[in-house]
C-alpha cells in the first residue's frame, strides 16, 4: 500500500495576522495549556454522494482526494500535519480500505475563502486530478462581514468545475466558534452552502451543527476545543472533526466495492 500525505504549500504552520483569520500555532503554547477533553462522540452519519470516488475506489483500488479550504484546512492550531483534520481522515480511510492507494492533498491556505480558492482552482484541483474533493468554505466570508453578495454565484461555479474535471465534491459548512456565532450572515451563508449544495448534486457535511453540538448538547467548553485565539481547532478537535466526517464518508465510499462483492 502507497499511503502519503502531502503538505499545504509546503509548510504547515503559518503567522498571519488575526484580523485575517491568520496562523497561530498551538506549538507556542505550554503543555499545561492544553486540557484534557471527553471523548468523541460522532454524531449521527449524513448522506454523502461520492459515486466517482467510490467507482475509483472499486475498480482502481485508488483514490485521490484534494482537502481545499482555509486555516482550518491547513490546520492552524494542530501539533503536526498528521494531527489536522486531512492529517486523522488520510489515516481513517487507509485502515478502513487496506489494499488500496489512498491520497490526500493538503491545499489549504490561511485566510482565504471562496473567492480565494477559485482563483487557484486549475492549479490546486484540477491538475491534481482527484477524484473527489472535500471544500471548506464560509467562516472567512462570514467574519468578514461581506454579507451574501456573490457568494452563491461563486460557489456554484466552484462547483460546476470540480463536476466538469471529473471529481466529487463535499462541502464543509461553517466552523463554530465565537469569531462566527451571532455574526448577521452566518445563517445565510450556511442556508445557502447548504440550498446550492442541493441544487447543484453536490454534498455537505455540516461542520457547525456538529461543534455546536459539543458546546451546546455535550456541553464542552470552547476552551478545550479551540486555541486562545477562540477560532482554530486544538488537536482533539480535528481528530474528532475528521472521525465524524469519516463516519458519514466510509459508506459512501465504499458503496461501490460492497456491490461488486455481492
């Protein structure tokens, strides 16, 4: 088995200012700040549609899947690579499919959202030529206040792109945090992630009801999910992130290869 993990950019850990959703990284800070938390509870599994990724995982015994998004991709806030969310679902999917070739592509980059990611598309999508495509998108958008604007527009094209290269997409809505709760278009612009997804046979995995759920229902304080910045993932975050979207990720993948052994 081939099993690698490639890099955002090339570097993990960035220093950008806050005001733009920068990098801050967790390696700062003294392991007395880190707190234990509870274990994770997944959640319930939703409906991804992954068809192109499941036949390659089938018929080619391989996949490439390219992780796109912002800070909370590149995972600002983690301990190392292979704690980000990419990082915990690369390892998940190779003990879940032994015997095959499974890659992730890191393209996250700090501070950017949909406009951003587009502007690069060609280059951190298509010519690596995934067979599906996980896009995180919003919080960037949302912080800044933009309100709706083009964002549908955008997405949509977004979208209708990585469909015409021959890749599945799954969307991975806003992050909760208190950079975003309350903000005026945070609701909007995770309607509409949610509305174009449908509209356009595409999936998303809802990232926020999920973190709120550890705050709201499960009653873990931000403080042991997030940095002192109030914004990015500590290292159980991502790892428990990435185990719920691999809960809802494994079934669509493997729908195919269940078939063919029946």
């Amino acid at each position: 088995m081939s099993f690698r993990f490639l890099s955002a950019a090339g570097a993990f850990v960035r220093v950008a200012s806050l005001a733009v959703i920068g990098a801050v990284s967790l390696a700062a800070l003294p392991a007395a700040a880190q707190q234990a938390t509870p274990a994770c509870v997944t959640g319930p599994v939703v409906g991804l549609k992954t068809p192109r990724a499941a036949q390659a995982l089938a018929t080619k015994r391989a996949l490439t899947i390219v992780a796109i998004g912002s800070s909370s991709t590149v995972g600002v806030g983690a301990s190392s690579g292979a704690r980000t969310y990419p990082g915990v679902l690369q390892a998940l999917l190779r003990d879940r499919f032994p015997g095959t070739e499974i890659t992730i592509i890191n393209r996250g980059v700090n501070a950017e959202d949909v406009p951003e990611n587009l502007a690069r598309f060609e280059r951190d999508v298509r010519d690596l030529k995934p067979d599906l495509v996980l896009w995180q998108v919003g919080t960037n958008y949302v912080i800044r206040s933009f309100g709706v604007g083009n964002f549908g527009d955008l997405l949509r094209k977004g979208i209708g792109d990585i469909h015409a290269w021959g890749a599945d997409v799954v969307l991975i809505d806003l992050q909760y945090s208190p950079w975003v709760n309350g903000k005026p278009n945070a609701d909007a612009i995770n309607s509409l992630i949610a509305s174009t997804a449908r509209a356009n046979n595409a999936s998303v995995f809802p990232r926020y009801a999920l973190m709120r759920n550890w705050a709201e229902v499960q009653k873990i304080p931000t403080s042991q999910t997030l940095i002192f910045d109030g914004l990015h993932l500590n290292d159980w975050a991502y790892d428990c992130f990435a185990r719920s979207l691999a809960a809802s990720l494994i079934p669509a993948l493997g729908a195919k290869t269940r078939a063919a052994s029946q």
